[in-house]
C-alpha cells in the first residue's frame, strides 16, 4: 500500500542520515584526537538507535582498542566510559576492554564493567580484585567512583598498614597460644581494641565501593577458586577483615541488611568468607596478623552451631506442643500430662 511505502522510505532516509555519521566517526578514531572523537561520539548518540546500533557500538570500541593497541598513549578514556553507559556492551562482545583499563589501573572504568557486564570471567574478576586491594588511598582520592553502596556503613577508616612482626613464630603461632582454651583468652584481651575494630571500617569508602562490585559479580565457584590462590596473603587478610566488618554491620539490623542503594546482601559476604578462606587458608594461617581475625571467625561459627542447636531443640518440642493440642482436641475426657523439653 502507499502507506506502508512511505515507512519503508522514511526508514530508509533515517538510515541514510545515521550511516554516515557513524562512518564519520570510524573514520575520525583512525587519525583524530581524543577530544575531536568525543565530538563526534556525542553527535552519533544523540541520533535515534537503528536495528544495528549494538553491532556499531560494538565496532567503535574495537577501533578505540584497535589504535590504542597500535599507540600506547592514546587511551580515549571518556569516549569509552560513554560507551560502557550506553548498556549494550559485554566482556564477550569487547573483550580487550577491561583488558585496558587492567593495564592503566583505571579503577573507575573497572567498577562501571563489573556494574555493567554480565559475563566477566572470573580471572578477569580476580585482576580487578589484585587492583582494588593494591592501589594507594592517595590514588583512589583521585579517582571518581561511584558510592552508592556505601553511604552509611564506613564512617570511620582503620589504617591498611602490617604492623611488622618483632619476634620469632612458629608456623605464624607462639608456642605459649598452642592450647585452644588460650583462643578465647586472646579474643577477651584488650576489649576496647576489639570494640574498635568492630566499629571502624579498615578500608577507605572508596576502596570499600570497589570491594562491592566484586561482591556483585556473578562467578562460578568451580573456576574461581584457583585464581584467588594467586592474591597476595596481605590483601586476602585485608579483604577478609572487610568481609568480617560488613558481617558485623549486619548483625546490628533485625533485616540483616545494609544500608545504600546497592549493598551487598548477607549471602554474598559469607560466600566469599567462605571461597576465600577455602582457596587461602593455609597461607592465611601462618600470618600473625589474621590470627585475631580468623579466631573472630572461628568464635562466630562456634556461636552459629550452638544457636542452630538450639533452635532445633525448640523446633523439636514446638512439634510436640502441637500434636499434645491435637490430641487434647480429639479427647472428650479431662486429663493432666506434663511434657519433658529437655
């Protein structure tokens, strides 16, 4: 019909004005500089998507790469971030971008492929982690990070530093703390530290947001696993007494919950208490400064069995309420019974 005609020629003249300026813009990352190709950018997002737009979005960043592979110095850090926020990449689709931002330390452009891809493999995943734990606090001041996830939790910031160890170990232990009934005297030692260690953060908020992308990040344990072997013993303590203090956060809620717009949940910190301690244990153990932090742990498991315990142990005789009621309802004749709970 003349109708539908004009559609096809209407969508043919659309595709005409937009072809070109994405040529154009092909053509100006070749030779152009980096603040020409924003330019140009700006001009092609701002005309409507066609059908292909995923595919040509596809294609800009692998040019971007492209010249950036060829010139080391040339790294169009803004025209990429618009890219990333335009929702239709992924790790599969450009995967030498954070490939990248790895070799630049580019925590920023990170944290925003951690939000936004969904099919990041999990080696990619522990280099961002090795960054995240490595980088100074003077770096990340600099760098702009978003913070939602943190807004109300680290209101205080512990220092990152190793206190240097002044006296021989065994095994990371001294032979005077060999008998577990010391293990409780040293968590009971010094309660104003403790207290204080329960309530500050020890990493800056930055840090901290960077932390919780990598709580959010999909992974499959089975692959996992072998790269976290591969992190320093230092940052894995560090990364575990974060873990530990966002526990502790937890816990002061009824909803077990933190606050932020997109904090990590409860499953997510004790799945990675639990995969780092599996894949690092062994190191982590000899290390004099995780020795307070994994008989935190320890003493925390021990106090879940025994709530588990006995909570069970009510279940049990709730159940036996309800069927003495049951009964009581089925017997026309008047009658005393004592129940033993325990």
């Amino acid at each position: 019909s003349e109708q539908s005609k004009r559609i096809l020629r209407r969508r043919k003249t659309e595709v005409n004005i937009q072809n070109p300026a994405s040529k154009q813009l092909l053509s100006a990352i070749k030779k152009d500089s980096e603040k020409h190709i924003e330019e140009e950018l700006c001009k092609f997002l701002a005309i409507k998507p066609t059908p292909d737009f995923n595919t040509i979005i596809g294609d800009i960043v692998s040019e971007l790469l492209g010249r950036h592979k060829a010139e080391p110095s040339f790294y169009p850090r803004n025209s990429l971030m618009q890219l990333i926020q335009t929702h239709v990449l992924s790790h599969s689709l450009c995967p030498g971008l954070m490939e990248a931002a790895l070799e630049k330390a580019d925590v920023q452009m990170l944290q925003l492929c951690l939000q936004q891809f969904p099919d990041i493999p999990e080696s990619v995943t522990c280099a961002c982690l090795k960054i995240f734990l490595s980088i100074s606090d003077g770096s990340l001041q600099e760098a702009e990070i978003n913070m939602e996830s943190v807004s109300d939790y680290s209101d205080s910031v512990q220092e990152e530093k190793m206190e240097e160890q002044t006296e021989v170990l065994h095994n990371g232990f001294n032979a005077e703390e060999e008998n577990c009934g010391n293990c409780d005297q040293e968590l009971n030692k010094k309660p104003q530290d403790a207290a204080e260690e329960t309530m500050s953060c020890p990493v800056i908020p930055k840090r901290a947001a960077l932390l919780n992308a990598i709580l959010h990040s999909a992974y499959s344990e089975m692959f996992l696993l072998p790269h976290l072997k591969d992190i320093p013993a230092q940052h894995v303590t560090l990364f575990l007494q974060y873990l530990y203090f966002l526990y502790l956060k937890c816990s002061e809620n009824a909803t077990m919950t933190l606050p932020g717009l997109h904090p990590p949940t409860l499953n997510q910190i004790m799945d990675w208490i639990c995969l780092l301690l599996d894949a690092n244990f062994t190191v982590v153990v000899m290390i004099p400064e995780a020795k307070r932090l994994l008989l935190s742990l320890y003493k925390f498991v021990k106090s879940q069995i025994c709530i588990c315990s006995e909570l069970n142990k009510i279940e049990v005789s709730f159940r036996e309420l309800q069927k003495l009621n049951q009964e009581k309802n089925n017997r026309e004749l008047y009658s005393i019974e004592v129940l033993e709970l325990f």
